[in-house]
C-alpha cells in the first residue's frame, strides 16, 4: 500500500551527530547490507528523546518507489553529488545515479560515470550537514527546488543524515568515519602523469619519456591503453608492438618513471585465450536470466563479464592481476567498468541479468541491483590483486567506474571530457565535488580527451590540472599530439613552470593526502572552506584550496588569473611564486596563519632525497603567529602504520621585531634528516625576507622597520608586474597549432619524407593518388579520373565498385620534425564522419601509416547513443607493371601459406583464412614486393579483385553500430622489399 507523507521513522544514531532514519522495520531489513560503507559498520544503538536530531527527512512511497524530502532554511547551499558536471553550488540541478558511459558528456548531463548518492548541505549560518541515501540502486537526486532535497529510487533504503556540525569539513570527516578514508598512495603516483589512446608501441613510450627527460619538463608516470594488448585481450601483450614489457619498464625505470597499464572488464569469448578458459573453470561469468553467461561486445568483439558480486570471481580476478604485475606493472587502470557494452541501445548489460552475489552484500540479484557498484568491486578486485603481488608496495588503481566509499581502492579521473574551454572551467567544480563526496583523489584529462586543444587553452589547463590532487594529461586517437611540447615554445615554457610548481609542493600535497588519509578531509576544497559563513565565497569556482594554499585560476581565454579580480576569504592571505609568475598561471595565495613546506624543483619523485634542503614559506597572521604541518616517510610500503614516518609541526612566533621559528612538536620514530633549512617570511605583494639554519633547530629573523617593508612590498609589485609585461603569453588563437594545408583545389598535396612521396587530393575523397617509393623509383598506386587509387569509405552504404563522395570538412598538415603527417576529416553523411591520419616517422622512413576510422558525431535524441550500422572499408588500387609476373603471398591466420595470381579474379578472406596481419604484392620482374601489415583485430575480411592492369587490396571492419566513443577502426601501413 502506498504511503504518502509519513515522516520517517528515527530510529539509530550510528554515532554523535550522525542519524539513520528508516522508513519503517520491514524497509530497513529489506535494505540489507551497505556496499558503499567501510567494513566494519560501526555499531548502531537506540538513543533517548534527547538525542533527537535537528534534521528529520519526510518519506513517501509510491508503488515501488521511495521518496525521501529534506527541507532545509531557505539560503542553503547544496553540493557535492560526487562525479557530476555543471556548476559548483548544485541547486536547481538534477543528478541521477546511475553509472553511465557518458563520453562527450556536457554541464547538462544528469548521469556520469560514478554514484555517489550524496549531497552536503551548507546553512545560512555557516554550519552545515550531509545527506547520504545509502542505496545501490538508480537514485535521482533532485535538487531543483531552493533549499530543499529530495531522493527518490526505486528500493527500499534508509537515510543516513550526517550534522549538523560547525563546519562543512567537519561533515565530510565525519562521512569518512563511515565511508572509510583514502587508501594512503605511494607519493610517486602524485607526480605528473602522461597519457594518450594510445602510443603504439615500447619504442614510442620510451621515446615520449626520454623527451620530458631532455626538456626538463617533470613526469613520473607513462600510461599504456588498450592497444598494448593483443587484440584487445586482457592481461595479454602485443608481440609486435611490446614484444619484451618488462625490459620496456625496466628502461623506464632506469629513467625515473614508472608504467601503468589498461585492464577492461571485458573478457574475449574465446575457448584457447586463457583467461576465458580459466574463468569458465571457475564459473564467474555474470549471467543472463537463463543461467547461461551473457555475452556483450566490447573492444574485443564478443565478452563475457567477471561477476564481481561474488568472492570467487574476485578472487578469480586478484589471481590474473597478481601473475600481470610480475611484468614490470606500477599501477593498473580500469576502464569501461559502469559496465559499458556496445551492442545494446542502453550501454550496459541488461537488468535481466543475474549476479550471484555473497550473502553478506544482497546475495543472487538481477543487474540494477549491483550495477551501480560493479565498477567499484572491479577495482577493489584488482586493488586486491597488486596487494598480493607485492604486499610491501601500496597498490596504484585508476578507475573510470564506482561508487561512494570507492576511495578505499582507487583513484578516480572524469572520464572523455572534450578540448574546450567549457570542459577546462568544468574540471574545476568537478573535482571540488569529487572530494566533498569522500573521493579526494582525483582529476580530469588535462587538455581535454576529445579533439584538440589550443596552445593556450592547453596550457591553461596545464597550469590549473598541474595543482590538481590526480594530474594526467589524456587524449583520444586521431587528435593531435599532447604533450607538453606539441603546442609551441611559449606554451611549453608554461606547461614546465606549472609542473615544476607542482613537484616543488609535493612535500605539502603529499602531506595533505596523510592528512586525508587520517581524517577524511579533502585534498582540494572549494574557497568557501576558508570562511563558511561568506555567502560570497560559495559559488566561486575558479579558485580552489590546498589546505592553506589558496589557487586562483583563470578558465576564460581573454583574460589571466591577475586579470580576473579574484574575491580572497577574509583574513591575510598573501601573494607568493617561485619566480614563475606567469600571465598563464594561475596566481597563489597562502593563508595567514600558515606554514606551507616546500621542496626543491625535481624532475620526478625518485631525485628526491630526505637530506635535500627543505623550504618553509610563512605567512604570520594578525597575531604574528604561524603553524604548519609535514609528514614523510618512504612514500611507499606500509611502513608508516608501524610509526615509521616524521610527522612534525611548525610553529613561528613574533616577539618584538623578532620571529622565531622550531619545531613544536613531533610523532613517529624517523629521526629527523640532516638538511638545511630555508625560511622565507611572505610580507606582501610577493616580497619576502629569508633566513637560512637547520632543520630541527630554532631559528631567529628579524623583520624589517614598517617603512622597510612598506618599500620591499612596492618593489616586488613592480616587478611582478614588469615580468608579466615582458613574458611572452601563449599566441591568442583559436584554432589547434597545425600549418593550414593549401586552399581547396586540384593540386595534390605532397607528403615527402624518408622512402615516400605521397600525393593526396583532398577534393576528391581526401584519395591518395600517387605512392611513389623513392629508393626503387616504383609507383604503386593506380589512379584515374575520380576513382580508384586509394580510397575508403563507408561500405554499409556503399554498392560494389563504387566510391562514396564526401565533403572534407577539416584540412590540415602537422610538423613537429620526427613525423610529417596529413589529417582529414570527410562527412560522409547519416551522422558519420571519416577520419584519416597518414604520416610518415623519420625514425622508421621506410613506412607509412594510415590510421582511419568512421565516427559518430550527430547522435539522434531516439538513437540510444548510436549512430547506425558501418562498416569500415579499405580499397588502394594497385598498378601491375608487370601483370605476367606478379602474385599476392601471405601466411592465414590458420597457418596455412597462400599465392594467388591474376588468374584467381575476386577472393574473399574471412575467419582464419584471414592474412595473420600482413599480405604483399610481388613484382618478380623487379625483385620488389609491397607489404601491408595491419591490425587483425580490426579487420574482419580480406578482399582481392584482380584486374587487367591493377590489383584491389581490401581491408573490410566488421559490420556494427558506431557510438560516439566507439569507431570504426583500421590501423595499417606499407612498405616495399627487395626480393630474396
């Protein structure tokens, strides 16, 4: 029977301040555990009338779905809601928690890839309380009504208020008692990390870190995506591409960086591909209602999913990540975990599905029930796994998936953010909410992952993700470079100031991540933390807090952060840099009343030593006093639980003209490195006075007479204004830094570089016309007016022997000195475009590639998230400049040897008839054979059709629907040999 307007039933208080309210008995039975809670649950005990809480939501139930409404005074601020775009303060918003794979997501976008069914209330006063519906299932948190939440889902669930309390931080370390705390991570994994989907091969990677090593620009870690794997197996490598990884991580680490690799959910269904073997032994496969496992497609083709609900596929699961990491893994990345499948118009599984859940978390239950958490439960699996592994290193997990309380096992980025300036301002609040939900280890793809970014709004978002508690730089295939050093001198000049600033204030984030660790507290919170009571302070979401440091950013492009007029909390809050200030960086504060530890500018966190000088920046407050805190250990291992770190307090102190600076108090058994101390005293405007000791000791400086001050303060002003007038800001423009190719025309475009001149015509398909190897003086493309040559296009649309016009909407040539490349990008109609990257690497001047694919960038409201069905197709023409004395030769994928000569007219090569990734066309009148290696696991089917004069060599995708984050795709490319 439904009831309507019944306030719910108070009935336990978990601990002081903090209320469990249950719609009735039965409901909070029905509820059963909590996923979302640390282990274990504390205790619950009834209480008197007197401990009766401020706050007492209202439930209704409607059928099957439970509201609950909480009405606060009007003038309450909302936030956090966990992974959610749009702005910082959340009224007037929509969230709905449901784990989505919501590529190319917008401010608008109600449903992200986490839940957190959570929101932290601010009051008028300053005080503030938090609300958590402590529910697995799909909740909408609804927002839209001033001052007021309501929680609606479609299960029984009870209610969990938290506050309450004087402040907005003492409500999330509260959260944090029930939630847990972050895991403690090893301090390498605060460094600069650098990403991309994907860099193709061991050689690359180390090529990508030898560059940050030779620019002086910081990097600690290097990221490998799916395309290490082989054909998209989990826990397998490339042959080819990483034939040796664990001599390929030990190269890395010879260079101070370390290696994290992809691992999907995903699992080939494939009898002979081990892991699919061994977990259809175990029996972990989540089910389809028949009891028979589902089979969803995914990267690679047709998977099976580890059911992550029970024990045994965990355990399964931990057994594969353990034996990984003997290769050389430093961290592990999981992806695709909400679960994302393609083949279905809601991309996940569907609710008819069964998890053989333990007991103890729900037992056996359809989809909804657990889809929420089964992103969390993989990263706890493989978090599990590298504990195993190496029980002496603190295991590294990335995940895109999870729930509230996933801190416990991984950190977490924003998922395919898009390169504008839309997504660089979004990131901001978007993290602040992350860490206001328990999640304070977190960041988004630095310069965007969806298309390409500008210098200068790369470097923006260099200069603010620099500061960011997770700092990784990502972005998708067929963009252009982005690295630090892809986008011009000026911008790289500030992507190396901002991540120098980073590692000089590694000693205070790696401080603020014990302190997170202990107390539940944010890493990055939001400014109004600094003075809850100021209405002002509460939307601001350009500037962020790192404990005492208070980071003002600029996200609008015609304006730097000194040129945005930043509103301070009350208070002394002092102006410092290291000598880097920049019209591109974001301006630093540092509160009064503060003592912030500096290190020394390091190129990654292995140059670190405990004897390094260390630096302490002080800004007294209106009572000439100062206190700050630094912690350190190894910055691994576990060694910290047994005491074995040096956690000491600062204190500084004027009297009389003179300030005094020790040590107040120490916990831990390390004994205190020898190391000499640096004490800079902030007096305004950047101006600051120094004095040099020991660390340990007590150290005296006398401060300058007023008018002393008054005349070094107006001198630092001046010059940090002159330097910001001189600097050369990243150039102004708006369009990607790539040389514009020649306007539309009929003049082929040259690409000449190592063994090739390639001549291409945008206009007419964006076709190769000519392929010339320069060595042999051969020319191997066939062409006539409009047709032949090489070609592709989209063959679901297209008739036999035919060539589907498109207009190129987008021309470009990029030239950084080791690759000259050419992009196009066709719209060839039906919401599709075709993209196309030929480039030749003058490391390697004796190929080219060509990496194409069919995307989809118009999605209808009725589509489900896809486009249509396509089918990507590959047609060079070849000459035969000798017809008599020509054959195709290749080895099938079943082991069997092929030759075929022009008599065989058109064959078709499908299954393991298939090339095994390499076929070639053999002159034997000039010794010369053209090969073409490409990627198996993109191509379904080969296809030759012989005629008189020319040879078709096809390529042919498997037919399937194209979503916005899942193209079409062939990777391949050519070169010539000599005969033996």
């Amino acid at each position: 029977m439904a009831v309507t307007g019944v306030e719910m039933v108070w009935a336990r208080i978990l601990e002081e301040g903090v209320f469990r309210f249950d719609a009735s008995e039965a409901a909070r039975a029905a509820a059963g555990p909590s996923l979302s809670f640390a282990e274990p649950r504390r205790r619950e005990e009834p209480r008197a009338g007197a401990d009766r809480p401020a706050i007492v939501p209202a439930c209704e139930v409607v059928g099957e779905v439970q509201r609950v409404v909480v009405e606060l005074p009007s003038g309450t601020s909302f936030y956090g809601t966990g992974e959610s775009s749009g702005p910082l303060e959340r009224t007037g918003k929509l969230v709905v928690a449901w784990n989505t794979d919501a590529g190319d997501y917008g401010p608008g976008t109600t449903s992200l890839y986490q839940s957190h069914p959570w929101v932290l209330a601010v009051l008028p006063d300053g005080k503030a309380l938090g609300v958590l519906a402590d529910t697995t299932c799909r909740c909408e948190i609804d927002l839209r009504q001033e001052s007021t939440m309501k929680f609606s889902a479609s299960c029984a669930y009870p209610v969990i208020v938290f506050g309450p309390f004087n402040t907005p931080s003492e409500v999330t370390t509260s959260l944090s008692h029930a939630i847990g705390t972050i895991s403690m991570p090893p301090k390498w994994s605060l460094g600069y990390h650098q990403c991309r989907y994907s860099y193709e091969s061991s050689e690359k990677v180390l090529q990508v870190v030898k560059t940050f090593r030779e620019r002086g620009i910081p990097c600690d870690v290097v990221w490998m995506d799916i395309d290490y794997m082989d054909g998209f197996r989990c826990f397998t490598f490339d042959g080819h591409r990483f034939p040796d990884p664990k001599c390929m991580v030990d190269d890395l680490h010879s260079i101070g960086c370390k290696a994290i690799w992809m691992l999907d959910p995903g699992i080939k269904n494939e009898s002979g591909y081990f892991a699919y073997d061994s977990g259809s032994e175990n029996d972990v496969w989540v089910q389809k209602k028949d009891n028979t496992p589902f089979v969803g497609e995914v990267w690679p083709g047709d998977c099976v999913f580890p059911d992550f609900t029970c024990e045994r596929a965990r355990s399964w699961w931990s057994g594969l990540v353990r034996q990984f990491v003997s290769n050389g893994v430093d961290g592990l990345w999981n992806d695709m975990n909400e679960p994302a499948v393609f083949n279905t118009t809601t991309k996940t599984m569907p609710e008819s599905n069964i998890h053989r859940g333990d007991a103890n978390i729900g037992g056996h239950q359809n989809h909804p029930y657990y889809h929420n958490v089964y992103g969390m439960l993989m990263a706890r699996s493989t978090y599990e796994g590298m504990k195993q592994a190496n029980s002496a290193k603190r295991p590294f997990v990335l995940t895109r998936a999870g729930f509230i309380g996933l801190q416990r096992y991984a950190a977490t980025w924003t998922g395919d953010n898009v390169s504008n300036w839309e997504h660089l301002h979004m990131s901001i609040p978007m993290i602040l909410q992350l860490g206001l939900s328990g999640q304070p280890f977190a960041g988004p793809d630095i310069g965007g992952f969806g298309g390409n970014a500008t210098p200068k709004l790369f470097g923006r978002w260099m200069g603010v993700g620099a500061l960011f508690p997770f700092s990784r730089g990502h972005s998708e295939k067929g963009s252009l470079d982005h690295e630090p050093w892809s986008f011009g001198e000026e911008c790289e000049e500030v992507c190396r100031l901002a991540l120098l600033r980073r590692y000089r204030l590694l000693p205070h984030i790696y401080t603020l991540f014990y302190l997170s660790h202990m107390n539940g507290t944010p890493v990055a919170a939001p400014v109004y933390f600094a003075d809850p009571q100021d209405l002002e302070l509460r939307k601001i979401e350009t500037s962020f807090l790192l404990g005492s440091l208070l980071v003002c950013a600029s996200t609008y492009p015609n304006k730097g952060a000194h040129e945005s007029g930043q509103k301070l909390p009350k208070g002394i809050w002092l102006l410092f840099d290291f000598g880097d200030s920049h019209p591109d960086l974001p301006m630093m504060y540092l509160r009064g009343g503060a003592i912030l530890p500096i290190g020394l500018p390091i190129k990654h966190v292995g140059e670190a030593r405990l004897e390094d000088e260390l630096s302490l920046i002080i800004a007294l407050d209106e009572n000439g006093k100062a206190e700050g805190v630094l912690f350190e250990d190894d910055g691994d291992g576990y060694g910290f639980l047994q005491g074995n770190y040096l956690l000491t307090y600062y204190v500084a102190e004027l009297h009389s003209s003179v300030v005094t600076i020790k040590v107040a108090q120490t916990e831990g058994s390390w004994k205190r490195p020898n190391r000499n101390l640096k004490i800079n005293i902030l007096l305004g405007g950047g101006a600051m006075v120094t004095t040099h000791g020991i660390d340990g000791g007590e150290l005296q400086l006398t401060m300058p007479a007023d008018s002393e001050v008054s005349s070094l303060v107006a001198a630092s002003e001046l010059e940090h204004k002159k330097r910001l007038e001189m600097i050369r800001p990243i150039p102004d423009i708006d369009k990607p830094l790539v040389r514009e190719m020649a306007k539309l025309s009929e003049t082929p475009i040259d690409l000449k570089c190592g063994d090739w001149l390639l001549k291409v015509v945008p206009w007419i398909d964006g076709r190769i016309i000519s392929m010339t190897h320069l060595p042999s003086g051969s020319q191997w493309l066939y062409n006539t007016d409009r047709i032949n040559g090489y070609e592709e296009y989209n063959s679901v649309e297209d008739s036999a022997g035919c060539t589907e016009q498109y207009n190129v909407i987008r021309r470009y040539r990029e030239q950084s000195g080791k690759e000259e490349c050419i992009c196009l990008l066709g719209d060839i109609g039906g919401g599709l475009v075709l993209q196309r990257k030929i480039s030749i690497c003058t490391k390697n001047p004796e190929i080219f590639k060509i990496d194409s694919s069919i995307q989809a960038k118009q999605v209808g409201a009725d589509s489900g998230g896809f486009s249509g069905l396509a089918c990507l197709r590959v047609r060079p023409t070849f000459i035969l400049h000798h017809p008599t004395e020509v054959s195709v030769v290749f080895t099938a994928t079943n082991g069997t040897k092929h030759e075929l000569f022009p008599e065989s007219g058109e064959v078709v090569f499908e299954g393991d008839l298939r090339p095994n990734g390499e076929w070639m066309l053999v002159d034997n009148r000039a010794n010369l054979s053209l090969v073409n290696c490409f990627d198996l696991s993109q191509v379904s089917m080969c296809k030759l059709h012989w005629g008189t004069d020319h040879l078709s060599m096809e390529l042919w995708s498997e037919p399937r629907l194209v979503s916005k984050g899942t193209p079409l795709r062939i990777c391949h490319h050519y070169e010539v040999r000599k005969i033996n």
